[in-house]
C-alpha cells in the first residue's frame, strides 16, 4: 500500500472501527484513536499500560473542531491559538459532553492541540473528527521521533509514516481554565512568548514557581532501560571496568572504551536528536548510559524543555 491517498483511507477506516493509528506530529509521534470514543480511547491506555490518572491529548485540524470538545473557547485560547496554530502548543479548557471522561481521566478539562504536520491534519480530516494522541510509546518509555521507533515498539499498530520529526520533543502544555495562565509541561514554545500573546504574566515554572504539573506526569519518563545518568561531564566518574555510552557535545573527549554519541551544539538541533541518541543508546545493550548537560546557543526556553526530559530520563524511582 504504497499510495498515499490510499494509507490515509486505510488508517481513517480504522479508526472509525475504533482501532488504533500510529501517526506523525512535527514533535513526536503519537498513538491516534477517536476521541469521542470512550472504548477506542481505553485501548489506548490498554496498548500504551497507562496510568488512568494521566489524561490524553485531542488533537484537532481546525479551531472549529476544537470548539467541539470544549464548553467555552475562552479569549486565552483564542489568542493562543491565532499565534501558534498549527504548532506544538496544547491548550486546556473545559471540556464538553462528547469528550469522554476516560481521555480527561476523570477531570474537568481537555488539552486541544493542532498539529502543524500535513499527515496528521489529513489524517483528522479524512476521519472528520478530533483523534487522541498520547506518544507512541510505553508509559514512563522513551517518545518516538521516527516511524520505525514505533514499529519496535507496537509491532501490530499501523504506522503512517511521515519520516523523522522536525522538532523533537513535545508541545508545550498551558492550562487556560486559571485567572492566570500556567505552563504545565514546558516545550518549545516558551513562557515569554506565550506571555507576549496574551498581554499577562503567567504563573512561571520556568521561573521556579512550584504550580502543579500535568497529572499524571511521573517524575521518571521519557526513559530508557538502561540506567541513565546526567551529569557536568563523563569524567566525574571512575568507570575504568563499565561499558557505557556518553551523549556528548564534546564526542572527541570520550574514552575509547565508551561509545560516544555526539549531539547538536544548539537547542533545537539537540531536541530534534535527542530521542533518538537515547534510544540508539539504550540498543547497545551497556551498562550505563551518562549523558553530559548540554548547553549552546537557541531558544533558552527550548534548553528548558530538553533539561525537563533529560532530568526525567535520568530520574530515579517511579514517582515524584
Ligand atoms: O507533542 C505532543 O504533545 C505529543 C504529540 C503526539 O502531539 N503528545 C504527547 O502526549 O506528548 P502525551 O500523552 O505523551 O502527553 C500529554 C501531556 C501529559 O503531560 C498530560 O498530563 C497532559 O498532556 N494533559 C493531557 N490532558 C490534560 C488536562 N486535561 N489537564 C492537564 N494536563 C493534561
Ligand atoms: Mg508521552
């Protein structure tokens, strides 16, 4: 099945039987099911061992479909949207009777997003309505950022495949059901510019002020099996017998009994490698993985979002 038009009409087809999608966003992948359908959506959490606790992202092709998964659009979203759509922010609002209490797990809101990657919009709009999309990977695993990432993951789900995405890592997450907006999981898009949309000063995480995260979000994701540590550099530790991988952006420095992988100086080069590096290295089958704090020149915002999912990566235990 090599015609396009055709895959797209293969995959819509599923999704209306309440089956599962593998689809490209331009951050990550994500695992597509229809939304309003509480039995599809529950094989998502099914397929992906999710916690019920942690809700899902809807994605939309237009704000006209947002509209239909929410009680209100508020001016927030509205201006949010206008600048960012189709792009990697999500926003939460209220939800609407025909979200199912599963894709929110159990809350009061709904996190909307329009992805900016042709495949995806086409893919909504041949199924005509919005479509879940949690990463497609194991909860608490490592995000795909290519077709085959999936594929090692989900051998039995149909992937549309939209090649490597171009930013990486995923969207922002800002709840605009508060009198004063909050990022919840930070990304790409950043706080200042977010903040320069909307006219008001957000309540910060990247500024250190304590609100609460995502539910659900563990403090350990985005992981690889393997033991995953961060750190200044690969030679603060004694390592003479340990066969391990460094993620370094200084690759020439490391020992030959490592295997170096070397990654982007600057920000968004970083975060479009970052998940793959991380699971190349966790392929090698070593004992350690140590990845050096990355820092260059980009989006400040952008390093605190990849600083996010490298201190995940590396979290220990289950919990925050
Ligand atoms: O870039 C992305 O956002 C990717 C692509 C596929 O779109 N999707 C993604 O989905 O990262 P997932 O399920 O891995 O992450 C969803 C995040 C979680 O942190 C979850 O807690 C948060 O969004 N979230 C979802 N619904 C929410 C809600 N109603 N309130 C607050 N946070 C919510
Ligand atoms: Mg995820």
């Amino acid at each position: 099945m090599h015609d396009a038009r055709a895959q797209l009409e293969f995959a819509a087809a599923k999704l209306r039987r309440g089956e599962l999608v593998a689809f490209p966003t331009e951050t990550v992948y994500g695992l597509g099911a229809a939304a309003f359908d509480e039995a599809a959506v529950a094989r998502v959490f099914e397929t992906k061992s999710r916690p019920p606790t942690n809700p899902l992202i809807v994605h939309v092709a237009s704000v006209d479909m947002a509209r239909t998964a929410c009680t209100e659009w508020p001016e927030h979203a509205m201006k949010l949207a206008e600048a960012f759509w189709p792009g990697p922010l999500s926003i939460v609002v209220h939800r609407s009777e025909r979200v199912p209490a599963n894709v929110a797990a159990g809350g009061p809101t709904v996190c909307l997003r329009m992805p900016a990657h042709p495949l995806a919009i086409a893919l909504i709009e041949a199924f005509g309505e919005p479509i879940v999309g949690p990463s497609a990977n194991r909860s608490g695993h490592v995000s795909p950022t290519t077709a085959e990432h999936v594929r090692a993951e989900f051998p039995d789900v149909f992937v549309l495949d939209g090649g490597p995405c171009r930013v990486g890592i995923e969207s922002t997450v800002v709840d605009v059901t508060l009198s004063r907006p909050a990022i919840l999981r930070p990304g790409t898009i950043g706080a200042a510019r977010i903040e320069a949309v909307l006219g008001v000063s957000m309540r910060n995480a990247e500024a250190g002020e304590q609100i609460a995260r995502s539910p659900g979000l563990l403090h350990r994701h985005y992981a690889p099996r393997t033991p995953t540590l961060l750190c200044e550099a690969w030679s603060e530790f004694d390592l003479p017998e340990a066969r391990f991988v460094v993620l370094t952006q200084r690759a020439h420095e490391v020992p030959q009994q490592a295997t170096a992988i070397d990654m982007p100086g600057d920000a968004e080069g970083y975060a479009a490698a970052l998940y793959d590096a991380l699971r190349r290295a966790d392929a090698l089958g070593v004992e350690l993985i140590i990845v050096e704090r990355p820092s260059g020149p980009g989006d400040s915002s952008m390093w605190v979002a990849i600083l996010d999912r490298l201190e995940r990566a590396s979290a220990q235990g289950e919990h925050s």
